[in-house]
C-alpha cells in the first residue's frame, strides 16, 4: 500500500476546506491524521449537502481517513487534553495544522511551552492575519471580471483559493517535518488564503502583464485565451470542448473533422499564420464557425467516434450526475477510487490519493469517522490515560464520542 508518510501523525484542529483538505492529503498517503472537534462538531459539521439521515456528505469527503476525537475545547480540561495530544512525545509527532485563530492556549507560543519542537501550520485569510474565505479573495483576484461574456462579475462554484491553500499547506507541513529532523527545531508555518490567490495570479502571468504591458485581460466567454479553444453545441443538446495548443493538436483537429481544406483557406483571407497559437487565436471567430457547423450536424456518440484516438483534444461537458453515471475515469475503472461504506450515507464511491508511487499499490479510500469515534482509543493509546480516567472524562462532559449512526 502507498503508506509513504506512515507514522507520521498530525493533529488537526479545523473547519471547512482548506486545512481538511490538507490534513486528508497526508491521511491518504499514510500519516495518522487526528482532527479535534468540539463536542457536537465544528461550524462545519452540517455543510450542505447532506445525506437523508442528515449527515454532511461535504465533512465526511473532506475527512476520509482521518481519525476523529470530540473535546470540550471551551473548558480549561478539554484544553488541556487538547494540548497533550497536539504536544505528544516521539519524533513524527508534535504537528498540528490548523486554519482556526491560533489565540491563547493554542497559539504557537503557548503549544511550545509543551514541547519546543512543535511545527504548527496556520491558515489565515490574510497575511496581517484578518478575515478573508474564498469568496471575498477570489473577487478580489480578477478572475470573475475575466470569466464569462461579460461585464457583469461571474463567481465559478470551485473554491480553487481553498483547494490550493490545502495542498500548500500539505506542502508546507512536509517541509518543515523535514526541517525539524535536520536542524531539530521547531517553528510556526503561516500561509494567508489571499497570499495563495496573489502568487497564483503572479505565477500565471497577469501581474507581469498589467506592469510591462499595461493590459488587463477581458472577459471572452468560453475562448480559450492566446489559443484556440471553445465550446460547440451537439446535434442532440450535448456541448463539447475542443482545443489546439500545439500545431500537432490543430492539424489533428483538420484531419479527423475533414476540414482541413477549409480551414487552410482561413490564414490567407485573415492573413494570419494558422501555424502559431497567436495566429489562431486572432482567426478564432472563423475556425470556429467551420466547426460550429461541423459539430452541430453530428451528436455527440458521432463525435467522439470521429475524434477519440486521433491526437485531438477534446471532452464533453457534464453536470455531475452525468459525471457519474457516464465518466469511466469517474468509477472503480480507475485505480483511485474505491467504493467505501459511509456513516449516516451507506455506500458511495470514493476518491484516494491522485498520486500514485512506484513499488506499491494505492492506500485505498477509507471512510470518513463518526464525529468522537476515535476519542476513547486516541487517549488512551496516544496518552496513555486508562479506562477509569477516560470514563471520568466523559462523566464529567470534557470528551465525547459518537452519539448517534449518523455521525
């Protein structure tokens, strides 16, 4: 099995996307991942969608694998619990990843004072440590100015600053484990969720255009900008992306349509070079009439019979459930996922790790826990506690396990 983080073991103490998302990164590839909730669960205990029994399908993806421990993280006791687990003894522990306020008792300072090589990742919105979710950074990035027809701002339903803040998080945490074991010592790893966004919009080119160019790129529907690319309706109401970034791909594209004649006809009216991505981007408007046609009169079987296998690319568009219920790469077909019992929803298919190793097989998707599930077992093995002193813990209303089947 791909357990290539075993024995590693993180705490984590979160809610929504990100540092879940970070924490079941790790989990699938091996490491013990704990997430502390409060009795009763985190604010995101309940985030739709949710299953008939009630239980949130949105916890139980982002936590698969992951072990869960319910603390009364309001009381001085719980805290204390808290504290012990995330400052635990032995050279893969002492890690706690968090995107909630690390104030008082869980700030890095005071987690130290337990053990001075602790590595604590901490998510803020932004980098003077304010308030910010995807939403409000993701407006901010220019994207929804630049996506759609315009003018009008349009917020894509992917919350990509969150999913990209997970797995720089998961990155962040590996190096400073590896930091840690070179140099001994421990240190805070902070990431701000609109610095995520900033180095994305550096990285992909915009900042540098708008300082040496003085541009700012315009919204152009579903064109796929400096290349060509597009969306095209089927004979039978389905809609397909086709597109040609290297001029492989755009002469594949003239050879499985049979419209390669026509299209050789374009560069000369337009005066355009079809053979550069520039060249085709500015002829769009007349490739992409002979390939409006082209589609329109063919469904969408016919088209993927004509151009699957041919160099060209290209894909159909699908809601999710035809995802589902029609996407091969979607299915046990592929390695990655598995179908797994879920608490409180029954039998789903479910995701793994996207990263594949060389030397072994994939560690198979696991469920999601029950909300306290592990509470009992993790004090006692992680701290040692025996049965009479964790039956007073829940006596007393400072722990909890699972209260109900659904979670």
């Amino acid at each position: 099995m791909s357990t290539i983080l075993n024995g590693l073991r993180i705490v984590e103490v979160s809610a929504f996307v990100a540092a879940p998302l970070g924490g079941m990164t790790l989990a699938q590839l091996g490491a013990e991942v704990i997430r502390i909730d409060p009795i009763g669960g985190n604010i995101d205990y309940r985030r739709w969608p949710l299953a008939p029994s009630g239980a949130s399908l949105y916890w139980a993806s982002l936590n698969k694998g992951k072990r869960s421990v319910a603390i009364a993280l309001d009381r001085p006791e719980g805290q204390e619990l808290a504290r012990a687990l995330i400052a635990r003894p032995g050279p893969d522990a002492g890690i706690l990843l968090t995107n909630l306020p690390t104030s008082g008792w869980m700030s890095h300072d005071a987690l130290a004072q337990s053990r001075d090589d602790l590595i604590t990742l901490r998510l803020t919105g932004n980098h003077d440590g304010s308030g910010a979710v995807d939403y409000t950074v993701n407006c901010a990035s220019g994207f929804p100015l630049a996506t759609g027809p315009g003018p009008a701002p349009v917020n894509h339903v992917l919350p990509a600053w969150d999913v990209a803040a997970g797995l720089y998080l998961a990155t962040g945490l590996l190096a400073a484990e590896r930091a840690r074991r070179q140099d001994g010592k421990g240190r805070q790893v902070s990431l701000a969720l609109s610095d995520v966004m900033l180095a994305s919009v550096g990285n992909l080119g915009y900042i540098a255009d708008v300082q040496v160019n003085g541009a700012v790129r315009q919204p152009i529907g579903n064109d796929l900008y400096g290349a060509l690319g597009r969306d095209f309706a089927t004979a039978d109401g389905r809609r397909v992306m086709i597109v040609a970034i290297s001029n492989r791909q755009w002469r594949a594209i003239g050879r499985a349509t049979g419209l390669a004649d026509k299209f050789a006809l374009i560069g000369p009216m337009m005066d355009v070079d079809l053979d550069t991505e520039g060249g085709r981007f500015t002829a769009r408007a007349a490739i992409f009439a002979v390939l409006e046609r082209w589609c329109a009169e063919r469904s969408l079987a016919e088209i993927a019979a004509a151009l699957d296998g041919t160099g060209v690319l290209w894909g159909p568009y699908r809601d999710f459930g035809q995802l589902v219920h029609e996407d091969p790469r979607c299915s046990v077909a592929n390695p990655m996922f598995a179908t797994i019992e879920q608490p409180g929803a029954g039998p789903v298919l479910a995701p793994g790790s996207p990263l594949a190793f060389s030397g072994g097989t994939r560690l198979p998707p696991l469920p999601a826990p029950q909300l306290g599930q592990d509470t009992e077992a993790v004090l006692a093995e992680g701290l040692g506690l025996s049965t009479a002193a964790i039956g007073k813990l829940f006596a007393a209303g400072i722990v909890a396990g699972p209260s109900s089947p659904a979670f």
